[in-house]
C-alpha cells in the first residue's frame, strides 16, 4: 500500500500529534509534512495529501469531506492562542486586519463581530495597514496580550455568545481511508496526549506565556458531540456572513 500524505500544522499547538505520531509505527506509512493552517487546507482541496489538520471553516472546500479522527485542535472557553487584539474596545471597532495563516479564526473573528458584538466592520488583508483591531492566531501570539490595550480570546468569546466549546482545527481527509489506519492514527495520537508532560520538557520556554497551562488545560483535544454541535453551528454563522 502506497504511503498515506499528511499535512499538519506546524504550530505549539499541533506537538502532542506530532510527538505520538512520531513515536509510533505509523511514521514509516505516512509522508508528513508540517505547514501554516490555509497551506493545510489547500493541499487537501487539491488533492495533494490524503489527510490534513485543517481550519474547520475550510472544510466545506474539501471534496468529499470527513473526519477521520477522535481528536482535534480544540478549547472549552479560553484558548490564549487565537486573539482579536484591539487598540480600542469592541463597540469601537470599525476595521480589522485579517490573518494570512487561518481561514477559521478570520471566520470566527467575523461571526463575533457580527453577530456577538453587534458590529459592521470593514476588513483588509494588507498586512501594512493601519486599523482599529487585527486577528492573530498560533505561536505568533505568545506573550504579546499585555502588548496590546485590548485582548479578546476568541474561544472565550465564542463561549460567551454560545455556551458551547470551539474547534480550530480537525482532522480532515479527502478520501476514504481504511479503518485499520484511522485506529493506529487515533492510537498514535491518543499517545501523544498522554505524553505531553514529557514533551513539555523538550519545548524551550517563552517570556510572558505559560506552555504547561496551554497544552495541558487551554487546548482540549478531545472531539466531543458539544464540540461537533459547535463545529456546525459555526458554520451556519459563516454562511451568514
């Protein structure tokens, strides 16, 4: 059997995978390539990998979508790692400048803006731009809240207007993969979360951030029925965009 392509994302908050995977048979079946969230998600729309950890807002563009895994990148309420940094409060923002990385958390930050916090709000990708407001998401993000005169943790936020948990990220495939396989992946992956207090001793420390907090209780991995309840409501958000 020809080896199954892999993308996953490259960020701190993908290492518990990475580290299961790696430590597991499964890496001699697997081609794995480490990438930024959207370059994920089009080397699954366009056929280039079999299995990506993609932005969940993509997932419609994926032909013949499914989740193949028990795990995802998720949170129940703060995740400290997908903000809407502002240098005015939210009933002030008037323009946002998106983040290149996620088509998610742009997505998020739009559902919020309109739909939680009420406002119209113009948005541009030009990363020279001066605005009131920007996205920021993943290992770019740690220790700068205190750098910006408001910070909103879009998985607190989602919370607040919802009740429910969020998911940024799961575990995509184009195609159908055999069961076999998707019970070493999810075994492989199950190791890696059980081994992050030893992975957590390999990662070097970053100023102003606590990574013990964020990988074992900001990110909840687990892909629950809330969690799938969120990931479709979500979307019905985005369709009302």
């Amino acid at each position: 059997m020809s080896k199954i392509k892999i993308s996953a994302v490259s960020y701190t908050n993908t290492k518990p995978f990475i580290y299961g995977i790696e430590h597991s048979e499964l890496l001699t079946k697997i081609d794995l390539s480490l990438d930024i969230p959207t370059d994920c998600a089009a080397k699954l729309i366009n056929n280039q990998v079999d299995i990506g950890l993609i932005p969940v807002a993509a997932i419609p563009m994926v032909p013949n979508a499914n989740i193949v895994a028990d795990y995802c990148i998720g949170s129940v309420g703060a995740v400290n790692s997908v903000f809407v940094f502002s240098k005015v409060p939210t009933q002030k923002i008037r323009t946002v400048r998106l983040d290149s990385h996620s088509r998610t958390s742009n997505n998020l930050a739009k559902v919020l803006l309109k739909f939680h916090w009420k406002q119209e709000v113009t948005y541009t990708t030009d990363p020279e731009a001066e605005t009131d407001a920007m996205v920021l998401i993943g290992d770019r993000t740690f220790g700068k809240k205190s750098e910006h005169p408001y910070a909103y943790d879009m998985g607190e936020e989602w919370m607040k207007f919802t009740g429910l948990p969020f998911v940024y990220a799961a575990w995509v495939a184009n195609k159908t993969i055999p069961e076999t396989f998707i019970a070493e992946f999810n075994a492989a992956l199950a190791f890696g979360l059980s081994h992050r207090k030893e992975l957590l001793k390999e990662l070097p420390a970053i100023a102003n951030f606590d990574l013990d907090d964020y990988l074992m209780h900001k990110l909840d991995f687990e892909l629950t029925d809330k969690k799938r309840e969120a990931l479709t409501l979500f979307l019905s958000y985005i369709e009302q965009l």
